[in-house]
C-alpha cells in the first residue's frame, strides 16, 4: 500500500491467516484455491511466481518443492484417480445398500466421516419442484454404506431420466422417505443426542460431507447440526471452485449422474483439505460475534504503531478451516 493508513483500514476489514491458500513462492494470501491457481498458472500471473511454478510446482494441489524430481515422485500420489468408481456406482444400481445398522452395531469410538448426495425427480404441476428420488452415503475409504431408491411422498411429474436414470418402475417399492429420513439420521446421530453433538475427537456422531448439503437435507427433512457439516459449496476456499475441480482429475456429472460419484468427489476433495498441515490458532474465529471488532475504529492509532508483521501475526481467519478436524 502506498499509505499507511491504506494499510490499516485493509487490516481492519481483512482477515489473513494460516488457514488460507497461500503462494508457496511470493507467501501471497488468496482467498480461494480458484484465486491461487490464477496467480500461479492463469492468463495474467504474477510472472516469477509462474516460472518457478513451472518445474517445481504441482498442477493438482499448487504446492511448491524443492526439485523437479520431488514433484514428479508427489503428482503419483496427489493425482487421485476414479477408476473403481464407475465399477462400483454401477455395483450400486444394482439394488439396496445398507450397512448403516452394522456399522454403528460395531461401537468404533471418535468422530467418523461420511459423504452424502441425493438425486431429484420434479413434482409440482411443471416438475420443477425437487423430489428425493435416491440417495448414497459412503464412508471415508469410499465404500457404500447406504444406497436406496427413495418412494417420494407426492406424484411425480418429471423423472428426469436424462440426467437421474431414474424410472416410475424404480420408486414403484421403494424405501418411504420416513424410514430414510430415520435410519440415515440415526446413524449420524449414532445415539448421541442432538443438544450434545460436538466434533470432538470422544464424540458418537459423524462429520456430514456433500455439496448443497442445505438443499439435500432440506428434502428429506433432515435437521442436522451445522458445526457438523462440511459443505464444499459454502467451504471458503472453494467456494470459486467446483467439484469438477481439475485438481481432482476425476470426471462426473457427465451424462446419467450416479449419487456415488458425487459423494466420492466431496469425500476427495474434503480428505485433500482435511490433510493440510496448519497452525491451529489459540483465538476464536472472527466469525464469532464476540470476536467481531478485532481490529475495531478505536485501535486506529495503535495499529498505525504496528509493522505489516505484526498487524498479520494479529489476524486471524474468519472460518474454521478443515485441518483442524484432524487434530
């Protein structure tokens, strides 16, 4: 900034911290993975950032090494590749999954992950009213543990077949939403109750993975608590980012959209944000009201005492990052 208090009034309304994406080169915040992508590889980058980029960067995860070998050996592992996942979602049309009751029977101890996606048929008099017509919820290792075909409570209007493959035959005997709604909210739950669900490492219940999650639990009338969902269409640094995200290197939603392939895209891509290493931060979060005039008009002359350093060491994120799951 060329002035000072240019500085101090950005600090006052931003928020800058470890949890963002960061150029591993030129240590520039962005604000989504989206933004760090442009600056290193889009069509105006910063021009010594992109040439180090080039032979020493990887084009799936945007991380900085130290050689050209080191990137090759990381790109094996960070390339995530969805060759069982056709195989296995068409396993899935094949019938019913559910291993909801046997997996909680089991009594595993600690916060477990699981990915959920619906489809939609249309009701209403156009059929442009979302009818849950399937849904799937897998665990962390992409297996299927829930998979059915949803009996809608009112007419259907539109099947969608274009998109959803979902037929009149297909929801003729299907599971009633009621049960649906029941058994899937049992298992996040797994026997703790509502008031004391917490994501804490001795918590019973389970950490909700999707995208649009609002919108799917809305339509099977699911009330589940919002600290325990991580919904990478509201999740900051990927809120410019779709699912299709070339960092995956996984194609879906192309033709017949299988639920399956939607959960193990979230599930990927919660798992690769889940597994970056972070400072934790010892302070609330700025999107606590308590916290919400961290850098308040009347701290003006205080922070025009402080070095750039130390205004950033001072702020903090205004979101829970994801790492911190895996603390």
């Amino acid at each position: 900034f060329n002035r000072m208090d240019h500085l101090v009034e950005h600090m006052r309304i931003s928020y800058h911290s470890v949890h963002e994406p960061t150029c591993g080169i030129c240590k520039k915040h962005c604000r989504s993975f989206e933004s760090l992508r442009e600056h290193l590889i889009g069509p105006l980058p910063k021009q010594e950032c992109r040439n180090i980029f080039s032979t020493r960067g990887c084009r799936f995860c945007l991380s900085i090494f130290d050689s050209s070998y080191s990137v090759r050996v990381h790109q094996e592992r960070c390339q995530l590749s969805g060759l069982n996942a056709g195989v296995l979602g068409r396993l899935a049309n094949l019938g019913i999954r559910d291993n909801l009751d046997g997996i909680n029977s089991r009594g595993s101890r600690g916060t477990q992950v699981v990915a959920m996606a619906c489809k939609m048929v249309g009701g209403g008099m156009d059929g442009t009213l979302d009818v849950c017509a399937r849904v799937c919820l897998i665990d962390q290792n992409e297996n299927i543990i829930f998979h059915t075909y949803v009996k809608p409570t009112i007419p259907v209007t539109n099947y969608r077949y274009e998109t959803t493959g979902i037929r009149a035959e297909y929801l003729r005997d299907a599971m009633p939403v009621r049960q649906v709604q029941a058994k899937i909210h049992e298992f996040l739950c797994n026997g703790e109750p509502m008031w004391r669900i917490r994501p804490t490492r001795g918590g019973r219940a389970k950490i909700l993975v999707g995208h649009g999650l609002d919108h799917d639990l809305d339509r099977l009338q699911i009330d589940y608590p919002s600290l325990m969902i991580r919904d990478t269409a509201k999740y900051p640094p990927l809120m410019k980012t779709s699912k299709l995200s070339n960092s995956l290197n996984y194609d879906i939603q192309t033709g017949i959209q299988d639920p399956y392939e939607d959960c193990v895209a979230t599930m990927r891509l919660y798992s690769r944000m889940r597994s970056q290493n972070h400072r934790a931060e010892d302070y609330p979060l700025a999107s606590d009201p308590q916290n919400r005039n961290n850098f308040a008009s009347w701290r003006q002359s205080e922070l025009e005492r402080m070095s750039p350093e130390q205004m950033l060491a001072l702020s903090r994120s205004d979101y829970y990052c994801w790492c911190l799951d895996s603390n």
